[in-house]
C-alpha cells in the first residue's frame, strides 16, 4: 500500500525514535512528541492499500487505525498528508484495509519501507466488487472501505470510511506492533501474567 516515495507514517509508533528524548520541547507544550507515548500503546498491524484512476496499486503500513460506529460499518485511517497512497484513495474513493497476520512481519516492513517492487514482491488481488487490492495471504482479514469524509489535522487526515464488506482468509491470528517492535498474538495471549500485588506489605 504505497508508493515507492511512501516512507512509514511519521505519527505511527512503528517510526524509529529516541527514547531518552523529551517528550515536551523547551520552547513549549504545543510541540509536545507524542510517539514515546503511543509507542506504550500496542495495536494491530494493517496495510491500506487503494488503486488510483489508472488501476495502479499503492499501498502503506497503518497502525492509525479503529473503528468509529457499528451502524453503518465505519472505520477511521488516519493518513499522512502527500502520500501517494492517500492520493489514490482520494481519487478513487475506495480503499482496503488488510489486517496484518502474525506470520506477516515481512509484510509490514516491506510496505512501510520505501521498495518500490512492494506489490511485486506481495500475493495480492482484487476481487469482483473489490475497492483496494487485497493481500490474501498476509492478512488474515481486509475490508472494503468506501470514502465518507475527510479531516486535516496538521501534518495527517483523517478518513472515515463506510465498509462495505469484509473478507476472512484465515483465523485470526493477529500481528501486533509496540514499543518498537513486532509481536505474535498466539505468543502474547498465551504469556503468563507477570505477577503484582504479591509482595509482603503490598
């Protein structure tokens, strides 16, 4: 889901950053750094990919991803402003959001990096009524999406999106992605729980 010039979302907590920088810059709250931050906040790994007029593919890694309303079916992207990718969605209106699954983490990388033989290098379709080429074989599921409306917020926009309809490839088995770095679901789900509150005096 993206194109050649297509770098990661620089809001998204997959991004490389320092942890020992300050989270507030000296000159004032308003350029608070809010990646340390939601790099504490795990998610799932998805690739939105869109075709433009010309039925080319783009596509991007996106962890800026949650669910708005049930009814009507409505998702949120957020999407840095000038990709390509955004582009092709914009001009089309339609786009797929592939949930990423766990055996997936070349996936990932290769569609948050800058390869411009992404899609070459990916098992991928678009079926009958299809709005965005769907990665079958590394996502466990995608949703069509159909473009409701758009945000700006500084340097992203916001796409809320209808979902027209979903498609499983496999149980889910998600990938996940914090503090940096890539997790199995089967792996977290099945961790013991450190313990707390055991302490004497606690």
């Amino acid at each position: 889901m993206m194109d050649p010039m297509d770098p990661m979302d620089p809001m998204d907590p997959m991004d490389p950053m320092d942890p020992t920088a300050p989270a507030t810059a000296p000159d004032g709250p308003e350029r608070v750094d809010l990646r340390p931050f939601m790099a504490g906040f795990p998610t799932g790994v998805g690739v939105v990919t869109a075709l433009d007029a010309a039925a080319a593919p783009y596509g991007m890694t996106c962890t800026s991803l949650c669910s708005v309303a049930l009814d009507p079916a409505t998702l949120l992207v957020c999407v840095g402003r000038g990709r390509h990718t955004l582009r092709a969605l914009l001009a089309t209106g339609g786009f797929t959001v592939n949930l990423l699954q766990e055996e997936a983490r070349d996936t990932a990388g290769l569609f948050a990096s800058g390869a411009p033989d992404r899609f070459a290098r990916t098992a991928w379709r678009v079926p009958p009524g299809g709005l965005g080429p769907h990665l079958y074989e590394a996502a466990h599921a995608g949703a069509d999406c159909r473009l409701q409306e758009t945000a700006a917020f500084g340097d992203h926009l916001a796409v809320f999106a209808r979902v027209t309809r979903i498609t499983r490839y496999a149980p889910p088995r998600p990938l996940l992605y914090g503090l940096r770095q890539f997790a199995d679901w089967t792996a977290a789900a099945g961790a013991p729980r450190a313990a707390t509150g055991t302490a004497a005096g606690v």
